[in-house]
C-alpha cells in the first residue's frame, strides 16, 4: 500500500520554560501506518505526541516553534494555528496513555464521555456508539453486563482497552499511543497490538514504545529520538518515507 | 537494638498522644454533662411555652434556648450562603487560571487574611455598619446580615484554600483525561476535576461550619445579643449559643443559670455534631451523583 503523508513536522523545537527539550525535528508520517517512535526514558517521545494533539498547551511553562502540518477532513492543515481550535483538533486526533486512566465513573459514562463533552446527548446514538467502540476493542461481551460499574474496577488490560474505545468513540483520524503496553501483562499487550494492527484501516497510528519487539511485530516505520533530537528511522515496509532537513 | 528502642517508643508516643485526645475529649463532655446534664431537657430549649407553639412561630420563647438555636442556624445558612460559592470560584481561580506573579500576591493576601484574628474582623463588621449608619441610614445597626457578611470573610480563606489544594493536588494523568478527548477548560472543571475534589471540599466546609457555629468575638460585636427573641429579618439583631455561653459565664446570677449554660454549652456541641453528621453524608451522596449519575 503507497501511503499519502498525513503529518508533516518542520524544524520543531519545544522549550519546558528555557530548556529545549526537542530540537529541530522534521518527519513525515504516512498515513493508515503504525508509526513507532522510539528512545531512552527523558528523550522527550511523550513530549512529541503531545504536540500532535496540543495537549502541551495545559501545561505551564511549554512553547514550540516550527510546523506541524496534519491532514484533516481531507485538507492539509497547520495544527498549531491558533485559528484551529484544540478541542476540534483533539476530537479527530485521539490519545491513550502509558497508565491507564479510566476516569472514577461507570465504564458506560467512561466510554460516552467524549460524547457529553462534544454536546451529543441523543441516548439511543450514545448507546449505539458505546456499544460499538467496545465491540471494536473486543470488551463488549466482557462487560455487556456491567455497563454501570466503576471503570476502575475492571483489570489493567481491560482498562486500557476501555481508555482505547473512549478515544475511538468520536472516531478520530490519528491515534497517539504513548507506551500503551508497558503497564500490562504480556496476554493484556498481545490483545492490545491486535486491535491496533485492526485500527491501521481506520486511522492513523502514532506509538512510542520501548519494547523493539513490539515495534518489530506491529510498526510500519521506526523512528528514534535521543535527547530531544531524530536519529534514525528504520522502514519495515516500503511505505515509510522519513526524511531528514539540515 | 537502640533503633528498635526508638522505633517502640515512638509507637508508645503515637498511641499516647491519641489515648490523650481522646481522654480529653471524654473529660470534656463529662464535665459539661456532669455539670449541665440535669438541665437538658424540654424546658432548656422552649422554657415555659408548649414546644409545638414555638416551632410553628405562634408563640415567642423567652425563656429558653430556642432563639438561640434558630439565631445560631442561621447564622451558620447565612454565612456558608456567601463565603461557599464565592470560597469555591476563588479557589478555582487559584488552582486553574491565575499564574505568576499575581498568584503569588493572591497566596500572600489570603495567607494573611487566614491569620487575621476574629474579634479584628468582629471590628471590621462593626466599622462597616458605623460606616453604612452615618452614610446612609439612621436605621441601619448591628445585625444578622452584618454577622454573616464577617463570619463568611472569616472562613473565607479556608475554603479557598482548601479548594486550591485540592483541584491542584489531583493526579495529572486525571487532569489530562478530559482535555485529551477534547475537553475545554470549563467542562474539565466541571465534569472531572470539581467532582473529583468533592471530598476535600467538603472536609473544608464542614471545617469552615464548625467555625461559624463556634465563633463569638465576630457576633459580639456585630449583632449578637442577649436577648432579642427570634430574629424578625435579616436586618434584626439575633440570640446565638456561643455568645449565650459567654454572657452566662461571664454574669450567671446564681448555679440554676449556670447549669442552663453548660446546657447550652452541651446543646452547642450536639448541634455541631448534627450539622458535621450531615455534611459527611452530603458529601458522600453529592460524589456519587455528579460522578455517577
């Protein structure tokens, strides 16, 4: 499959106060693939993931400077525009953490949460796309039965595969999966990059991880930061095209 | 062998010093018990009028504590009427939109209006009212809505406080739950992080309550009376408990007076347990309504 670019970054750099933490990071990433980004603990892989969604911006202290283009709806758009807001853009650019967050409500609400926020409150749509998003993370039959449980008694792996469903409940263009395994027991991971090799088809797959096999298994494209600046990108199948400015 | 040493009697401390709060406490309600128990009872509260008369307002009580307790309640509504909502949007404030410098004057400011001592904003309340009389009306004095407006500046700072710390000691993987999925700022602080600091917040009003309720410098001098009978509006002067207590013991005309003030003293107690009772249940139940519901 030849893959169209479907996030370009240019010369981004990402200041913590007065520290750079990224330096001038140009990428390509195609899209429907499952990129890897890989790099010691500190290197600052969740700090990139974060730009791609804006999360940066809630907390103190953080400025970038650069281009991060991201085709959307179709058209190619600079995402770190103020004229786009955050909340659209985190709507179709989705996010699962390296710690299961599952927030203390009932896994229904959990998974109808993005719904609530987006002002969409027709039950029988919410209900509909509930029931999907946990049929699409094979949690549906596990929890059919109680669906008004606290999310956080379910087991890790579960909870993530929940987290997962809420960000694809508004169906985003983009995942970003930061160490989504690293919590889980091997059985929990296998089942996790299962649903994501399944997710290729309908979105766009950004992951860090530490785990090369993992990457192996699942990853179109590997790309590595260390301390804040891209090393090298290594292709598992002819669809990645890394680039690298000077 | 010495670390063990240590370590035991550090144990020992730990259980002494608990073991003392408790007995204190017990010597406290036996003493008020052993010296005001024998009048608890109908006639404390509503004298020589039949109970009935005086709860349905027919009938004004004017021997008994049952101004005192109405006045001592409203006290209490009034007061956490005002200082709660503005307590909880000033500590949002705090937590979620002030930074840097003017943060840090904000902290500073309450920090001192934490330490400000009652009977100063007992003062203050009276300045205000010998303000508000000399410009505006005669008619105005001291009263219960001047004792509300103190006795909410005076807690004030508690409940900002507690709120402040509250909303910023949530776990940030929580606080990045909402925003992540596309969340703005407002519905993050209604939907997760408020709900989520209900307990806190809580623990601060039921504090701010017992404070409201116990207070006397700040009503002494801003409406409290000895007796004035059930507050007609908010604009009269009021009877409360604490300053009952402290009119009796500072002039009981013989021991049956005196025993009817460690009645009171009792009564206090009974009521700030009712009350704090109460508030642990709200919190329990508001939690499960905004999270679950």
């Amino acid at each position: 499959m030849v893959s169209s670019t479907k996030i370009r970054t240019q010369d981004l750099c990402f200041y913590y106060h007065r520290q750079q933490v990224l330096h001038d990071i140009s990428l390509d990433f195609p899209a429907h693939q499952i990129t890897a980004i890989s790099g010691p603990s500190g290197s600052g892989k969740s700090t990139f993931l974060m730009i791609l969604n804006r999360l940066w911006e809630e907390i103190e202290g953080c400025s970038i400077s650069g281009n991060v283009a991201m085709e959307l709806d179709g058209e190619l758009q600079d995402i770190t525009s103020r004229a786009l807001s955050a909340r659209i853009l985190r709507r179709k650019v989705g996010m699962v953490f390296q710690q299961p967050n599952p927030l203390p409500m009932s896994i229904f609400k959990n998974i109808a949460f993005p719904l609530r926020l987006a002002s969409i409150t027709d039950k029988n749509q919410v209900r509909h796309a509930v029931e999907n998003a946990l049929r699409q993370v094979q949690l549906w039959d596990e929890v059919k039965e109680r669906l008004n449980d606290d999310g956080r008694l379910l087991s890790g792996g579960q909870q993530q595969r929940l987290c997962l469903a809420r960000a694809l409940i508004l169906r985003p263009e983009v995942l970003l999966l930061d160490e989504p395994t690293s919590s889980l027991d091997p059985e929990a991971s296998a089942a996790i990059e299962e649903l994501l090799l399944s997710l290729k088809s309908q979105c766009t797959l950004i992951m860090v991880s530490h785990y090369q096999d993992q990457i192996q298994r699942i990853a179109d494209l590997r790309f590595e930061i260390r301390e804040g600046r891209f090393i090298s990108s290594r292709s598992d199948c002819d669809g990645g095209n890394a680039r690298r400015q000077t | 062998m010495i670390r063990r040493l240590i370590e035991g009697s550090l144990i020992l401390f730990s259980w002494a010093a608990g073991l003392l709060l408790t007995l204190a406490f017990l010597t406290l309600v036996g003493f008020l018990l052993q010296k005001g128990g024998t009048s608890l009872g109908v006639n404390l509260i509503f004298g020589d009028t039949a109970p009935l008369d005086a709860l349905l307002l027919r009938q004004q009580v004017f021997d008994g504590l049952f101004p005192a307790i109405i006045g001592t309640l409203l006290l209490i509504a009034g007061s956490m009427l005002i200082a709660i909502p503005l307590g909880i949007a000033a500590g949002i404030y705090m937590a979620e939109y002030c930074r840097g410098r003017v943060k840090t004057f904000f902290s500073l400011l309450f920090d001192i209006l934490a330490g400000v001592p009652s009977i100063i904003v007992g003062l203050a309340g009276l300045s205000l009212t010998i303000f508000l009389h000399r410009s505006f009306s005669a008619q105005i004095s001291t009263s219960l809505l001047i004792s509300c407006l103190s006795l909410a500046l005076l807690v004030l700072p508690y409940l900002i406080r507690t709120t402040q710390t509250a909303l910023e000691s949530i776990d940030p993987l929580i606080r990045m739950t909402a925003p992540a999925l596309g969340a703005s700022r407002l519905q993050n602080i209604i939907r997760v992080l408020l709900p989520n600091s209900i307990s806190e917040i809580g623990s601060g009003i039921i504090l701010a309550t017992g404070r409201c309720a116990e207070d006397t410098a700040v009503i002494m001098l801003t409406g409290a009376v000895a007796s004035a009978g059930l507050p007609r509006s908010i604009f009269s002067q009021y009877e409360a408990l604490p300053f009952y207590i402290y009119y009796i013991s500072s002039q009981y005309s013989g021991p049956d007076e005196l025993r009817r003030g460690f009645g009171a003293a009792i009564l206090l107690i009974l009521l700030c347990a009712g009350l704090l009772l109460t508030a642990l249940w709200m919190q329990r139940r508001l939690k499960t309504i905004l999270l679950y519901r």
